[in-house]
C-alpha cells in the first residue's frame, strides 16, 4: 500500500497520521515505519541499519515454509515473503533491517 501512496504523490507523513488515528493503524505505521522521513529513531531514518537484519528475516521465513512443507499446510503468502527477502539478500540488501523491503520494491519498480 505504502508504493500506492508514492505513485499518487500522497505525503507519507500525512498518511501515517491518518492510519494511526483510524483502524488501520499497526505496528509498522505507528512504531517502526518503513518509509524514509516518516519517523525518527527507526532503521529506515538511517539508510536501513541497524534493527533485524534481512538475512535474519529469510532465514526465519525458511524455516517457516520448512514447517509448512512438511506439514503440508499451504502458506502462499508466506512462501512469497521468503522468496523476497531471499532475492534481498542476493541483491545486497543481507545486512539491511527487514524493513528495507519497502526500498527494494521501489526499486525493483523503477521508482
């Protein structure tokens, strides 16, 4: 949602606000926003460092899908978060926080 919000020239700022006055407010609007500018003390205020590490993230996801797999239990979502954060990883974004998935998908746009 939050590259809709680019793509329509919305203010992030002025959007986070209105989320966390509303019902969609949530932990990645009102605590650790992934979009640079938006809040201070975050790792997407610092170029993405610091915080959980993608490389973590993929690996959680891994073992995640693993559980599924072997479970049988369909997890398509989930499947393709992990496929994501992988291709992060392969891209140079390993050492970035988890939260960097908001830069590389702009990226991946050509935004």
């Amino acid at each position: 949602m939050i590259l809709f919000i680019h793509r329509l020239g919305l203010d992030p700022k002025l959007l986070a606000k209105i989320l966390n006055m509303s019902s969609g407010r949530c932990w990645s609007s009102d605590t650790y926003n992934p979009v640079p500018g938006v809040m201070e003390g975050v790792p997407s205020a610092n170029n993405y460092l610091g915080g959980f590490g993608t490389q973590l993230m993929a690996k959680d996801l891994g073992l995640a899908q693993n559980t599924a797999t072997n479970t049988r239990t369909p997890v398509p979502l989930g499947s393709l978060a992990h496929q994501i954060y992988r291709m992060m990883c392969a891209r140079g974004y390993a050492n970035k926080d988890f939260s960097s998935v908001f830069q590389f998908l702009r990226e991946e746009e050509g935004q």
